[in-house]
C-alpha cells in the first residue's frame, strides 16, 4: 500500500543514529531518553537501519537537541561528523578513504543518498579537476527545515577535509529556502603539491617533445639525440623534485597515521577512566541511603579519582527558591563557612550567577578567565566569585527527568592544567549519574512518607474505637525502636519493626466494641475472642502485599503474644522459633499496656513496670530484649503520677 502524506516517513533511521553518535562523542551529558521521549522515538527503532522517521520525529528531535545543547548549528556539526572517519571510528577506514579521487567520493555520496532519505534526489556533476555541483531537490509533498540544508552543508565541506584536501570551500548559490527551485552547492578545493608537479613534469615532457618535432620538421642542425637527452634529463630532474614531493607526502601521511593512532589510543584511555570513574562513583550513590550521603559520596570520588583543585556541589530546596551548598572539597575553613551561609536566588529574575544560570538553562558552563564574564554578572555575583579566588571553573547542573535538582562544580586554584570541553563531558556524566541517584532517594523518600501516612491512618482508625487507647501504637513502634536501636539493628529493619509495630493491633478491628471495650475482667469465652486478633492482623496484613524488608510485617505483627515457653497464642511457638521482630514488639507492647489506663484499671507507675517486665522476663518475654529496655526506662523516663489498681490477673493484660 502506498504512503500517504501523512504518512510519509522520509528519514532512515541513520540519520538519527549519526546525532546520536555525535551526542555520545563530545555532549555525553545529553540524557537521551529525553530526546527520544521528546521526538515519539524509541531506542530500538533508531538501533534498526531499515527504520524510517517521520518529518515531525525528526523535527522535534532536532528543536530538543539545540535545546538541551545550546548550539544553534549543530545540524551542520552533525553533518561534518557524520560524513568523517570518527563516525566510522575506524582507523583503516581513514587509509581507505585518503586515497580516493575527490570527484568518486562526491559520486558515492551521490549513490547512497538513497538509503538515508526518501522522496529527494542528489545529482553531482563534475565542474572541473578541483570542483563539483551538487544539485539536491526534495519531493513537493515533503515540506524539509532550513536546519536540513546546514545538515548536508557539514556533510559536504566534510568529504574534502576527510581526503586530505586544503582550501576548500562551500558555496551556496541557490537554496529552497530562499526561494530557489533546489539546493545548489558548489564545491572547490586546490590541488596537492603532488599533483601539481606531476601535472608539471608531464606538461614540460610533452612541451619538450613538441619542441624537438618542430626542430626536426623545421630542420633544424641540432643533432635529435641531443634533444632528446636534454628532454630526458630535464624529465628526470622534474621527476626527482615530484619523488621528492611523494616522499614528503607519504611522510606527511605517515605522520598523519601515526597521530591518528595515538589519538585513537588516547581516546580508548580516556573512555576506560570515564568508565571507571562514572562505575565508581555508581557504586558510591548505590550504596548510598539519604542524600547527604549521596552529596558527600560524589564529592568524595570526584576528590580522589579527578584532577581538580576544588569541588562542591549545590542543591535546590523544597521550595525551588534556591541553591543552598551541600558539599566540598579544597577550600578553606573561611570560604566552607562562607559557603555554608550562602544561599543563590532562584527567584530573582536579575540573576546573572553562573550557578543560577546554568541551573536554570540547564546547561554546562566552562569558564576559562573569570574576567571574561564579569560584565555579564551582577556585583554580588562578581564579589562572590572574587572572595572564593576562583579564577576558572566548570559548572554542571545536575538533572534527571528534565528536572535540575542542583549543580556540580570544580576549578583548579593551583593547578596549570587548563580546564577542556572533555572535562565538561565527564562531569555532566558524572552529574547525571547524580541527578538518578537523587531523584531515586527523593522517590523513596516520598514513596516511604505515604506509606508512613498510610501505617499512621490504620493504626488510628483502631485507636480512635476507644479514646483510652489512642495513640498505643505510635508509643509501642516508639519503644520498639529504641529497643532496636540499642540491639544495633539496621536501619532497614528498624523501620520495618515500626510498621510491624504500628499495625500490630490492626486485627482488633473485627472484635466487638461490647469486648474490646468492657470495664471488668474478661470471661474465657471473650478472651479467646480478644486472641483472634492477631490471626486477622496477619490476614489484614497480607493482602497489603509488603515486600523486600517488609514481607516479615505480616509474621511479626502476628506473634507479639507469642511466649518464650511456647505457652503463647496464635501458634504456640517458643524461643528462636519467634521472629526477632515479635519479641522486641511484645516487650514494648506489654510495657504500654500496664502503664496506660484502661477501662478496667489505672496506669501502673514505671518503677513497678519494669518490676513487672522483670518478672515476664525468661518464660514469656526475651531476657534480653527486656534488660535493653529496662536500662533504657532507668534513663529516660519519670514515674507516672498515677497509681497502679489491678482489676485482671497480670497475664491477661498482655491479652489486651
């Protein structure tokens, strides 16, 4: 079926891999899945050479990448680069093409055309030994940009350089653009000093044996061996001086080659420290819990594995009204308190700074002498640059999913070594491995602070069925963590003992207000009643689906009134068959609830609790568990004013 204009799909695929290859070789801060998201294209459909883009795909890729770059023509880099051999990145491809006539290079541009763009035409035509016309026309049903024309401008002046060619230039005498019927380009270079000599020693052997034909038919007296002697010797003289020049020329390439090779090398080291460096600093933000551990952990690689004087990095706040600094390297103790108490403005619409700018812009900045800027900066800017001594600087913001979550800073205050466009490409790699490392942390963050909210909620709507009880499970999640945090328990466990702990009782919501709430000692008949509540809170708990650290929840919150002697319920289960978790809760558990009051008793003060917790200790609560705590109520809290008046046997107020 043929295609219709709405359908038309110009553009291979290739085309688009060339800017990509461009965006990996010197703006390897570019976050691609961006642009690919920008432009409604997906990775694996420009990894496919039999792919084609749209009109429109293609046009937004471009509006997107000028954006994210700041380079108005890169369209016509793009085109050099891809027309070069550091798109083929291959060294005998550089040999290879060197020795091609110019007019056959332009002639194979002319053939494969066809494999990159449909609905237009190339035709080359030879103009002279030194130049070509290039007519390119597009189909009326294909509407091309201005931005397309600078694209081939770049392939064209591109093919010359690439065979070795001096002086050339581009003309431009008619474009579509300007109302012209097609693109015209005019292409010229000047020959090799090769190929100067050698059309110079051929037209002075043939001036030479013209001459002596004329001598012998006008009948001339010198003998024609002479003449031909002489013609020869001047040949040969002319073709030692062009032997000369091929010598040199193949010297020159050898150079050229031997060059080439060491920056081929030199790039492959540079790649391999780049790999290092940005799987280092990986590691380091992955192993990472909070973002000031992040900060400092960037930093901390940035010191040890780059070679910059100094380093810092600035995020904005909550509220996007500012840069705060949150990390350094390399200044002093008067520049890191200055730092500290200084904030960069994000609202102030004046803002010259380099770190505003560059956070807003979202691009990258090297300044290679402060004073170049100056005129463009605001006298706090200028102040500020002056008393930190920065004399040159990068600045990369730091960004993930089009968001600018800070920037990244480095200068050399000591070193000689000259701040390079290289430089930029490794910190924006290492800025964007920072800016996921963030946006993951503030993801966890605000996954973390719902699911908190949520635990908050659940735990209320039980507390609020009776005003006695409200508030028993932040108290008991809040016993049970510093309990945790004297066992020397991680991080992750503690906070998952404290949803455990704060869902503990969630069961309680299918027992009765008439039990639940009852003044007066329980019959058997209700405190069996009662016990089923940790059988509903792990089936409550189970649909919730936890996972990772959390899938325990479910088993821990449904133990706490299992027993060290195995005389606890639902299961029974005794020592080390009873979740760590369950143990640390039932002793914090048991200390709220005889010193809360209740329907049916007052508070017992803390002295007795923790005779009373002493008591449980070994049969029903873990001994150990219950001396941490004990020391921890030795220390921190009073006695409770009101007094203890036991209505129910002690053992059955864990019951509740």
């Amino acid at each position: 079926m043929k295609e219709t204009v709405m359908e038309k799909k110009p553009y291979s695929s290739r085309i688009i891999d060339s800017y990509i290859k461009l965006i990996k070789s010197r703006y390897s801060y570019i976050d691609l899945d961006v642009l690919y998201e920008y432009a409604g294209i997906e990775p694996y459909q420009v990894a496919d050479p039999g792919h084609w883009f749209s009109q429109e795909q293609v046009d937004l890729f471009y509006e997107k990448l000028v954006q994210m770059t700041g380079q108005q023509n890169i369209a016509r880099e793009a085109g050099r680069f891809f027309s070069s051999s550091a798109n083929k990145g291959n060294l005998i491809h550089e040999i290879f093409i060197s020795i091609l006539d110019p007019i056959t290079a332009f002639k194979k541009v002319e053939k494969i055309s066809a494999n990159f763009t449909k609905y237009t035409e190339y035709r080359t035509r030879k103009l002279s030994g030194n130049s070509v016309e290039i007519l390119f026309s597009v189909n009326p049903s294909v509407t091309e940009k201005p931005y397309q024309c600078e694209n081939r401008k770049g392939m064209m002046e591109a093919v010359p350089s690439v065979l070795g060619l001096k002086h050339v230039t581009l003309e431009h005498p008619e474009c579509l653009f300007s109302g012209g019927k097609c693109c015209r380009y005019v292409v010229k270079w000047e020959d090799s000093p090769l190929k100067i000599m050698n059309k110079i020693q051929w037209g002075g052997f043939l001036a030479l044996l013209s001459a002596n034909v004329t001598n012998l038919g006008l009948g001339m007296k010198l003998p024609l061996s002479h003449s031909l002697i002489g013609s020869a010797a001047i040949f040969m003289g002319l073709g030692y001086v062009t032997k000369k020049l091929e010598v040199q020329e193949l010297r020159s390439k050898t150079d050229a080659f031997e060059s080439t090779t060491e920056k081929f090398f030199h790039q492959i080291d540079v790649n391999y420290n780049t790999t290092v460096i940005a799987r280092k600093v990986s590691e380091v933000i992955n192993s990472k819990m909070t973002i000031e551990e992040t900060v400092e952990g960037t930093i901390d690689a940035i010191r040890e594995l780059l070679e910059f004087d100094r380093g810092l990095i600035l995020l904005v706040n909550k509220e996007k009204t500012k840069l705060q600094f949150k990390s350094g390297y390399g200044y002093n103790a008067g520049f890191q308190e200055m730092l500290n108490t200084t904030d960069f403005s994000l609202t102030n619409p004046h803002s010259k700074g380099v770190f505003v700018v560059c956070f807003k812009e979202q691009k990258p900045y090297l300044i290679n002498n402060v004073e170049d800027i100056k005129k463009d900066m605001s006298l706090r800017s200028i102040a500020f640059t002056k008393s930190i001594g920065a004399k040159s600087f990068i600045c990369c913001p730091i960004i993930c999913d089009n968001d600018t979550l800070g920037i990244l800073s480095v200068d050399n205050l000591h070193s000689q070594r000259p701040l390079l466009q290289s430089d930029i490409s490794l910190l924006m790699g290492i800025a964007s491995i920072v800016g996921v490392g963030l946006k993951k942390i503030q993801l966890m963050k605000a996954r973390e602070t719902q699911l908190q909210s949520i635990i908050k909620v659940l735990a209320s709507s039980i507390d609020a069925r009776d005003p006695l009880t409200a508030g028993h499970s932040e108290k008991v999640a809040e016993y049970a963590d510093e309990i945790c945090r004297r066992m020397g328990l991680s991080t992750r466990y503690r906070d998952m003992i404290h949803i455990a702990s704060m869902l503990h009782d969630y069961g309680k919501i299918g027992v009765p207000d008439s039990i639940l709430k009852k003044n007066g000692q329980l019959s058997a008949q209700e405190y069996d009643i009662i016990k089923t509540h940790v059988v509903k809170t792990r089936t409550i708990l189970n649909q919730i689906n936890f996972e990772g650290d959390l899938a325990e929840i479910p088993d821990i919150a449904a133990s706490h009134h299992e027993q060290i002697d195995g005389g606890g319920y639902p299961m029974g289960l005794k020592g080390n068959q009873i979740p760590l978790g369950a143990k640390i809760i039932a002793v914090a558990d048991f200390f709220d609830a005889i010193t809360s009051r209740r329907h049916y008793r007052s508070p017992m003060s803390v002295e007795m609790a923790i005779t009373a917790l002493k008591a449980e200790s070994g049969w029903h609560l873990d001994p150990h568990i219950v001396d941490v705590f004990c020391e921890y109520l030795n220390e921190n809290l009073h006695p409770l004013k009101d007094s203890y008046t036991p209505l129910m046997p002690l053992q059955e107020i864990n019951g509740v």
